[in-house]
C-alpha cells in the first residue's frame, strides 16, 4: 500500500491522474503535508507524481526536508517518480491518457 500525491492544478488531475492518487498542488504542499502525514500513517511510502516529472522533484525535497527537520515524523518515506505521467505512459501504461 503507498500514497501517490499528484502536484498539478486540480484542472490537470481532473484531465488524468493514476487510480487512488490525491492531488495536492505543489504550491500547496508545505501547507497540506499534514494530510500526506495522516495517510502515511507512518508505514506508507509517498510517492510525488506530476506531468513531466518538474514539480515532483521540488515536492520530494520539500517532503524529505520537512522529514529530516521532525515536522513530520508519520511520513515513513517519500519517492520521485521520474519523468512523470508522460514516462508512465510511455514506460508502463502506453494506453494512459495524456493531455
């Protein structure tokens, strides 16, 4: 089980994102990292998703950093997944919708 937070404006989550993952806008995420906390539940690992691959990396520096301070202890890990939605479907799922 894992969490994928998905960093785009809610338009673009709205146009394609992967299956039971949130969206969390970058430009958001130090203020709404409590939920990724609480969905971690300390034992799930947080993947940071986006379209290209651009916002995940800022997010999983910004998560690991908010980790590496103590602010937030219940997020067990967190990953980039790199190159994005375009490599996900490029890479793993040819059929996924792009916008």
């Amino acid at each position: 089980v894992k969490i994928t937070c998905y960093l785009t404006v809610p338009r673009q989550y709205e146009m394609c994102h992967l299956p039971n993952s949130i969206n969390i806008p970058l430009e958001n995420l130090e203020r709404d990292i409590q939920r990724i906390e609480e969905l971690s539940e300390g034992r799930k690992p947080v993947f940071c998703l986006c379209r290209r691959g651009i916002f995940s990396v800022e997010a999983t520096r910004i998560i690991k950093e908010a980790i590496q301070r103590g602010e937030s202890p219940n997020i067990y890990s967190v990953y980039n997944i790199r190159g994005g939605l375009e490599s996900w479907a490029g890479n793993v799922d040819p059929e996924f919708p792009k916008y």
